[in-house]
C-alpha cells in the first residue's frame, strides 16, 4: 500500500476543533482515542518496525569490525541512523505527521532487505493489544547480527502538544562476538497538532549498552524559541569503569549532519549524515500472497479508503476489524483461553541475567513497568515483569514467511 497525503476540505476545520475539545477533556490514554479521518494513515503500527533498518551497511557494520571500541561507535551510528526513518520520514512524504491504525491482536507484519542470497529478514507481531505491544526481530544469518524488542507507547495531552512515553527496548546482537547492546528508547513530543499540522519531536535521554563494557548515553533536543535546531542530539561513549572520562563525543541532527569528536586525540570528523543514507527497498509480498492476519492484507480497504479520503467507509471498514476483534476476544474469555503468540513468548525478568546487568550498567529500570530509560525503581519486580522475545524456531517451522 502506498503512503498519500489526504486532500483537505472545508469540514477539516471543525472536525480539528471537535479533536482537540476531545484530547483536552480526555484523562486515558490517547491511544484509544478516534482522530480524524482526515488524519489517519494508510499504515498499521505494526509496519514500524522496518525502521530499524535505514541502511543495510550501518546495520551490519558493527560485525565486520575486530576493535570492540569501535564496534560501539558503530553500533551507536547505526542507531542514531534509524531515527529519522522512524520519527520524521513520515511528516517529510506526508507534509504532517499521520496518526498510524492500531494493530489487533496476532496483527503480523514481514519483509525482507534482499541483497542476492544475503537476506535480512524482518518479522513484527501485535502480542497485546491492552496494553498495545508491538514485538519485532530483524536478522541476518550470513554476518550472525540481529535485533529484537519490543515497543509499547502511553499519550497524554500537555498543553498544546502530545507527549508520549515509549516502553520497552531493542536487544542489538552480534553472534561472532557473543556480544549484546541494550537499547533504550528515548521519549517524545508530537507538536503541531492545534495547526493540523503535527510532527514529532525527540525529547530526553537514551541509552546503549554493550555487555563489553562501553556505553552510550544520548540526549534530544529541540528548537527552542529563540535558539537551537530542530531534531538535536548530543552523545557521549564511557567505559562502565571510567564513567566521567568521554571516549567520544558525537553531536549534530539526528534526522541530518552528525560529527563525532575523538576525545583522547582531539580528531573530529563526520559521524553520519542521515539525508544520505541509502535507500534500502523492504520487499514485501503482494497481498494476493499474504495471510489474512497480515497487515496489509488485513487493513487494505481501509487503506483504499484513506486514500480515497472517503471518511464514511474508513469508518465502515475500521468498525468491521475492530468488532470482529472483540467478538474473538470475547468468544476466548467464554472458553478461558488466551491468544496464542505467533513468533514471541514471554520471559519472567528474572530469568535474564545478561538483559538485568545491561539494565544496571546503563542505570535504567529492567522489565516493562517503566518507560524504558527510566531509573525509577518504583513498582519495578523482576519476579513479575516480563519481556517478550522471539522464538526463531516458532518463525521456521510456521506458515507465514517474509
């Protein structure tokens, strides 16, 4: 399905009004509220989980390189190269940020970044919809690298913007170092809304950890209203063992021209520049291929209708999905059944060692129960939170493939 900017009508005005009289009297979770359909995207949530991959060479780098010092830096490019894709891609094709569609549960989405026989295969899957968890894992068998996570986002109106707080984290692995990064996800604002026109803006800090001992801490920013520059960023690497001495020192655009600066030697030089990443194409089947509980196939009249800008049938479509997904969640709570997971299963905290020690050399809260670069360690328990992780051999031995 392609993504296409909704025209705009004279009704717009009103039905905005209407939405933001709504966000302000509304206490929940905003998640659960209808926008507009004027601002609704043709894409499912479950479809962002391809940006973490913006380029296949920064995703593999760090595995063609012998210095663990390095592997770090290159580890922390590949991350700050995944931003743009997924916080401002949209708004620059779409002229606004679009609210995406939720995912229903088991919602499953798969691709692949096909170069020859050298494939690197995306799988992501819906596994909670109270709370709306979106599992993902990217890998590639040639170069043994891959990353796995998942994402939970809770929206509360503040002032005249959108502040969201993202839970869960990404675990970057490199097979032939026997080598995991920890990563955090930072929070965010969506500004804009009131003028109809919202994008979305980085705010706080994030973090990589690598179980070698280096660690990446990255601070967003924004335009202020008499100084800076839109999507800022500053990042410094440490050793665990030495916290206060900088390694190197990396500040720019994460959505453009980045530089990092060598601390020890004084050296600076461009770390990357996300406008040139190059364009690598995710291959997805054609609908006619695909399983009803993918997402394309799955929302597709509801895209035609986005498209369209025919507001009368994404409300028809999107009502049929989303009452058929209660009527399955209620015929399983008559039965005492759950969901069955597709490709992930959930692991008590407790039972991760290696994830518990990232957690604590990147002094952030392990499990879920804390937006995930939280050091709050209030109504954190190991012994009950959970982490979902894939299960390779549940993706080999079923019947979707990407």
């Amino acid at each position: 399905m392609a993504e296409e900017e909704v025209p705009k009508n004279a009704s717009h005005a009103s039905s905005l009004t209407s939405f933001m009289k709504s966000l302000a009297s509304f206490n929940g979770d905003l998640a659960s509220i209808t926008a507009p359909p004027f601002i609704v995207s043709s894409q499912s949530l479950v479809e962002f989980s391809q940006y973490w991959l913006a380029s296949r060479e920064l995703f593999l780098a760090a595995a063609k390189e012998q210095d663990p010092e390095q592997r770090m830096v290159k580890v922390l490019r590949w991350f700050i190269g995944t931003l743009r894709g997924q916080y401002c891609s949209r708004n620059e094709k779409l002229g606004s940020e679009k609210k995406p569609l939720n995912p229903f549960l088991g919602e499953v989405f798969t691709g692949k970044w096909a170069n020859g026989d050298d494939e690197i295969t995306l799988v992501s899957e819906q596994v909670s919809h109270h709370p709306p968890v979106t599992a993902y894992s990217l890998w590639n068998d040639a170069e043994k690298v891959s990353v796995q996570g998942y994402n939970c986002i809770k929206a509360s109106l503040s002032t005249t913007m959108i502040s969201v707080k993202q839970y869960g984290h990404a675990l970057y692995e490199l097979k032939a170092f026997e080598e995991t990064y920890l990563v955090t996800l930072p929070g965010l604002h969506i500004e804009g809304i009131i003028w109809g026109a919202p994008y979305v803006e980085l705010d706080g800090k994030s973090y990589i950890q690598s179980s070698t001992g280096y660690k990446a801490s990255i601070e967003y920013s924004g335009k202020g209203y008499f100084s800076g520059k839109k999507n800022s960023f500053k990042a410094k690497i440490v050793k665990n063992d030495e916290p206060k001495k900088a390694l190197y020192s990396i500040s720019g655009q994460w959505s453009g021209e980045s530089k990092i600066k060598n601390e020890t030697s004084g050296s600076e030089e461009q770390f990357l520049d996300a406008t040139k990443l190059g364009a690598d194409e995710l291959q997805v089947k054609p609908e006619s291929e695909q399983h009803e509980m993918e997402s394309r196939k799955a929302w597709s009249k509801v895209a035609d209708a986005v498209l369209e800008a025919d507001y009368d049938k994404i409300h028809q479509e999107k009502s049929k999905i989303e009452n058929q997904q209660r009527e399955l969640r209620k015929q399983e709570e008559e039965k005492g059944e759950t969901w069955k997971r597709r490709w992930f299963t959930e692991v008590l905290v407790k039972d991760e060692p290696l994830y518990m020690d990232l957690c604590d050399k990147a002094g952030v809260v392990a499990g879920p129960s804390h937006s995930s670069s939280s050091s709050s360690t209030n109504g954190a328990d190991p012994a009950k939170d959970k982490n979902w992780r894939f299960v390779r051999q549940q993706y080999d031995a079923g019947d979707i493939k990407a």
